[in-house]
C-alpha cells in the first residue's frame, strides 16, 4: 500500500462522518449511540450531516419498505464518493420478521451494496460501535485507487 | 514602518498577507478541535479523542477526507455561480483581518483611519456568498436558507453598528489601533451592555449558536450548503469558522483590549490570542446551552429588544461623554458604577416590555 494510501485512509477512518438518517426502531439506537453515554464523538463522527451530499456514511437503521426502497436509493446515489454502508439490523440485514412480507424487502443489499452488516434486534449501540470499527478496519485496507 | 527591516511597503505587504492567510487556516483548525473538544465537558462526554492524543489531529483528518472528496454540482445549478460562492462567502473574512492589529501597531494595515468602519463593510459582504449559494444551487432548502440569512443579517447589522458607535465615542477614533491604545480599563468594563449587545449581534452574524437558522437541520436539511460537497463544503466550513475567527478578534480588539495586558510588551500577541480564545469560549458556551430560535423570533428578538436596548446604549454613553468626557482625557473609572446598574434596569425593563401583546396574547403566526 503507497504512503499517500495511507494518509488518505487514515483522514477518512477519523472523519467518516454519518449520515443523518433513521428508517425505524432502530434509528432509535442510532441515536443512542451518537449521544453521550456511548459517545460516538469519539471517533471523530459526531458531525451527523443532514445532506447526503456531505455525508460518507449511511447507516440504514431498521425496516426497508418497498414504498421507502426508492427514496432511500436516491439518498444513496446522492451522496458523494467515497461512501460506505451498514446494515444495521436484522430488518435491514434481511427483512428479519418480515422477511416474508409483501411489502418489506429482504435486505438493503437488494438496492444498495452494504459494507457491513451489524446483526441485532435492535442492535445495541455498543454493536453498532462494533460495526463501525469494523468499517474502519475496511477503509484502512483501501487501495489509493480503488473503485468499489 | 521603521521597525520593519525591508522597509518598503510591498514587502510589508507581502509578509502580512501570507502571515494572515497562515495564521487564520491554522487558527481555524485549532478552533474546530477547541469547539469540540469543548463540547465534551458541556455534553458529559469525551469528545475526539482517537486520532492522536486527545484528537488533536482531528480537523487534520476532517480537512484530508473532505478535500479529497467527490465534487459535484447538480445539473439544475448555476454552475458559474455555484463554483464562485464559497469563495465569495470565505473572502470577507479574510479581508477583515487586514485592520486588526496583532501587536501594538503591528499588522497589515492596523493604523486605518476607518478600521472599523471597514470592518463592519466587508463583514457584511460575506452574506452575498452565501446567497449565492442559496440560489445557484437549483434547492428550495438552500434557498430558503438564503433567504433566512439576508434577513438576519439586516436586522442584527443594525443593532451591531450601534455598539460598536458608542466604543468609538469612548475611544474617540475609528482606528483599531488607537482604539485599543485608548483603553486604559477594557471597554468591557466601561460598557457592559455594549458588549453584551455586540456579543449577540455578533452571534447571529456570523450565523452560529442560537441564531444558525440559516442551516437548521430540523426545519430546512442543511441550508444553504445543502448541495456542496467536497472541496466546497470545506470552504463554507473554513469561512463559518473564520469569520467567528474575525467577530472574536474584533469583539478582543474593542472590548477587551486587544494587545494590551500586564507584562513584557513583546508577548502583545499572546493576549490578543488568549482574549480571542476567551471569546470564542463564549461563543461555544452559549451555542451548546441555547436552543436554535424560531425566525419570528429571532427577527422580534432582533428589532424589539436589541435595537431598543442598543439605541439606549448608545444615549447613554453619550451623555456620558458630555458630562464626563474631558475628565483626563478619557471616560472615568467610576463611570462602571453608573453604567452596570443601567445595564441591569435597562436589561429588566426590556425583558419585560419585549412581550408580544403586553404579554396578553400568544404568538401565533
């Protein structure tokens, strides 16, 4: 891996800054997380951006709905490279109790790659954390050119 | 310019242009780091602290990733206008620099016969910057942001203005180098409404705090900046941070003395930087403690209470400084005592007369 890889993965493993976003309960640990008791400032993420074009992280938190499916693909599209993606949840992992529903669809990676998946019903946020360093052992392996 | 050794003026020029570019990138990045790491105590938590000790290298993270992320411009834009805005909004505040005086006299042009009153131009200029953004990018969010900031900025100019008016009266000048030289006791001091007021004005000026209705993530996503990503974006963030940069080394300069301070003359500039970091500190303290305000708010706070109470300010200074203005040659000490309990009553007259119908009727609107 060159040094200037590195220096660009060491920026964007301390600044992955998430993407201000909840689709259901579990948004409620999201938010868990981001406040002080779990503290997820101190990764250097407590800038939640409200636009996705700011935002390098989209934690799609909880039950996908079909109806949802196209707004939630749009926010993806819409944010600005590079970005990357959790599961967060078995809903979001795949449809979990509603896997078999009409109307839920069976796991994000169905409309948008996912980079990790954070299991749980919901996930506590010391999961979601997990999830997070676990991402950043991702973004410390990326190539200087890598297109994903 | 004898003490400087190349003696001419381009060189002067030259240095003190690079110098101030340096010294507000790097002061910059320390206040993002200080900002957050602030919030720590005030929030019961940690703040950054993973990237080196104590996140100190955190904004350095922050500038690679954002720097080197995807550009992109939507395809409704303005594409001239939006690629001109950042550097519209981030130029005032850089240009603001130019009169404020580091050290006894020392600076780019600290000596301006209308310092001030430059000041108080160009930091107006900035809200053009950022309405462009607004209106290029082709959002309704952003436009209304855009929107929200005119507004704002307009009413709390006025009331800014004024307290500025009543410093010049005391010092007697314009210069921000003179003004500094003639504050014997800190005009913060002498006139503790004056910078209660400018505190305020400067808060909702420079858009942070209570007052940063013009990006309010609950009501309009992320204002005007809501299409800019990337290289952009961190201009807008450069000139957010900046331009409080500038309001707390004018507030340092007018009300707390700039250079001045007990000691060797030649540590000037690290009273100018410890009064800056105070007032930020304020700046920080009242944005974690305040809730955002709502716009009708926010403009009735504006002109029924501020503008008031900043017009009352600058009567009584003035009459002050007929009475009492020749007495060896500057504002008596004891003026405090006349000038604190005023601020008070005038305080708790204002809080109580600011009602919307006398207090009787709600507001509704």
């Amino acid at each position: 891996m060159s040094s200037i890889a590195k220096v660009l993965n060491w920026g964007r493993h301390y600044s992955t800054w998430p993407f201000g976003s909840g689709l259901a309960c579990c948004a409620m640990e999201m938010v868990a997380t981001a406040s002080s008791r779990f503290d997820i400032t101190r990764f250097g993420m407590d800038v939640f951006r409200a636009s996705p074009r700011q935002a390098d992280l989209f934690i799609v938190s909880g039950t996908l709905t079909w109806k949802m499916a196209p707004a939630v693909k749009m926010l993806y599209d819409q944010m600005a490279e590079p970005k990357w993606v959790i599961a967060m949840g078995a809903c979001a992992i795949s449809g979990g109790t509603f896997a078999h529903s009409y109307s839920v669809v069976p796991g994000v990676n169905r409309i948008i790659p996912v980079d990790v998946y954070v299991p749980g019903c919901p996930p506590r946020p010391e999961a979601l954390i997990y999830g997070v360093m676990m991402l950043h052992k991702k973004i410390d392996k990326r190539k200087f050119r890598q297109q994903d | 310019m004898d003490w400087w050794p190349l003696g001419n003026f381009w060189a002067h020029f030259a240095v003190f242009a690079l110098a101030i570019i340096v010294f507000v990138l790097l002061m910059v990045m320390v206040f993002i780091w200080f900002e957050r790491r602030a919030f720590g105590p005030f929030q019961m938590r940690w703040g950054p602290n993973r990237a080196s000790p104590w996140g100190a290298l955190q904004p350095v993270a922050d500038a690679i990733k954002v720097l080197l992320k995807e550009d992109i411009v939507p395809a409704v834009a303005d594409k001239w206008v939006h690629f001109i805005a950042p550097v519209v909004g981030f130029l005032p505040v850089l240009l603001i620099f130019a009169v404020v005086p580091f050290h006894d006299g020392h600076g780019l042009i600290p000596d301006m016969s209308i310092g001030i009153l430059y000041v108080v131009a160009i930091s107006a200029l900035s809200v053009v910057g950022v309405f462009m953004a607004g209106w290029s990018s082709g959002n309704k969010y952003s436009l209304l942001g855009g929107m929200r900031v005119i507004a704002q900025m307009v009413s709390y100019e006025v009331p800014l203005v004024l307290s500025i008016i009543s410093v010049v009266l005391v010092a007697g000048s314009l210069s921000m180098n003179e003004i500094v030289a003639a504050q014997e006791i800190p005009f913060f001091v002498l006139m503790p409404l004056g910078f209660l007021i400018f505190l305020i004005a400067a808060m909702a000026e420079i858009n942070r705090g209570p007052f940063d209705l013009l990006e309010a993530d609950s009501e309009i996503v992320a204002g005007f900046h809501i299409e800019y990503s990337g290289m952009k974006f961190a201009m807008f963030y450069l000139a957010e941070y900046g331009h409080a940069l500038a309001m707390s080394a004018v507030a340092a300069t007018l009300f707390f003395g700039g250079w001045r301070g007990p000691g060797d003359e030649y540590i000037g500039f690290l009273w100018f930087l410890l009064k800056v970091f105070f007032i930020f500190f304020l700046l920080i303290w009242a944005r974690v403690t305040f809730p955002r305000l709502r716009v009708d708010h926010l403009m009735g706070f504006g002109w029924k209470f501020l503008f008031p109470l900043a017009l009352m300010n600058v009567f009584v200074v003035a009459a002050e400084m007929i009475v009492w203005g020749e007495i060896d040659g500057g504002m008596p000490w004891w003026i405090v005592f006349i000038n604190l309990p005023a601020a008070l009553v005038l305080i708790y007259l204002w809080s109580r007369l600011f009602r919307f119908g006398g207090g009787r009727v709600g507001v509704n609107a």
